[in-house]
C-alpha cells in the first residue's frame, strides 16, 4: 500500500495539500464537512490537480511539507 501527496483546487482557486493512502476517499470525505480538513470550511474541494505517491508515509509527509513550503506561483508550476 502506498501512500500519496496530492493538491486539491478548491472553487475560490486556492490550493490544499495532503497526503492519503486513498485519493478518491480522501477527496470524497473533504466534501463531506465532518471528516474533511479545516480549510474547507467556507470553500468546496472542486478537484484534484495533482498526486504522486510514496513508498511510505514518512517520504509523503516530507514531501507535503516541502510543497507547502513553495509559494503560490512554483505550486501552478509544479502542477503544469
């Protein structure tokens, strides 16, 4: 099983980042305003823009920091 950092756009155009052994259920229960993160609250997930997966959850959450590190333009970038 791996593991996945992904970036949702959400329907204002900001970005999140996460990571998840399970895109499509991690995106299903952003939707859902009980399970989802924080930052949706007020916004909606609209879809996800990118993933890459990982062999562990330890490289993913590494990897989600250092996303969360780049500013807005070098995430547009990254996504392509």
């Amino acid at each position: 099983m791996g593991w996945f950092v992904y970036i949702i756009e959400s329907t204002d155009g900001s970005l999140y980042t996460g990571v998840t052994t399970d895109i499509d259920r991690r995106f299903a229960e952003h939707r859902d305003k009980r399970t989802g993160a924080r930052f949706f609250r007020g916004r909606q997930p609209l879809k996800v823009v990118y993933s890459e997966n990982h062999p562990d959850r330890s490289s993913a959450q590494k990897r989600e920091a250092d996303i969360k590190k780049l500013k807005r333009k070098e995430k547009l970038e990254l996504i392509g």
